[in-house]
C-alpha cells in the first residue's frame, strides 16, 4: 500500500451520515490537513463537510458508495481504524484490530 494511516471512527462516521442526507455516492479527498467529504450527485444540490487529519497526502481522491464504509465502521470496535491506499481507481483497504474489508471505488 502507498499511504496508510489511522482515521478517527466517530469523526468518519458522522461526517459520512452527514453528506448521505444528499447522496450515497460520496467523494472523500485527502489533503494535507484535512479530509473532506462532498456529495456526488446529478442533482444540483450539494452536501460538504471535513474534519481536521493530518493525512501528509496532497489532493488524493476516492469516489465510494457510502453504505460499503458505513457497513464497515458498524463493526468497528474501537475509536480509530486504518485506511490503506494505493490510486484513486483502485480498491482501497479498511481495517480494524478484529475486521478488514475491500471497498471499490466509483470509477
């Protein structure tokens, strides 16, 4: 994997129930400081929010369907997890101490 790191559950999680208010396909960009989290919708109606990481990546983007990460942070036990990726195109890895899965991203 090129980047791996730690996310906070509770922060994901709320920031992901946030935008599929909107849409079930979200974008999650990965800045330097900060993710954030955008709807992705034909609509013209737009959801936006993030949280403040320290990710070290520069305009790193995933298009997902929101239910697969929402599926996965149910089973999640604790307060962080692990993020694993390699392109934007490409499946990408979540994983806690007792629960990994795959997701596919939107391409």
């Amino acid at each position: 994997l090129k980047h791996e790191f730690l996310l906070p559950k509770k922060a994901m999680l709320d920031s992901i129930r946030m935008i599929t208010t909107i849409s079930q396909d979200i974008k999650i960009e990965f800045k330097n400081d900060t993710i954030q989290f955008n709807s992705f919708s034909t609509d013209n109606v737009e959801a936006k929010t993030e949280i403040e990481l320290q990710t070290g990546l520069n305009d790193f983007a995933i298009l997902i369907n929101s239910k697969h990460m929402l599926d996965f942070l149910s089973q999640v036990d604790h307060d962080t997890f692990t993020i694993g990726l390699n392109e934007t195109t490409l499946p990408f890895l979540v994983k806690d101490e007792n629960f990994m899965t795959i997701i596919m991203p939107i391409v």
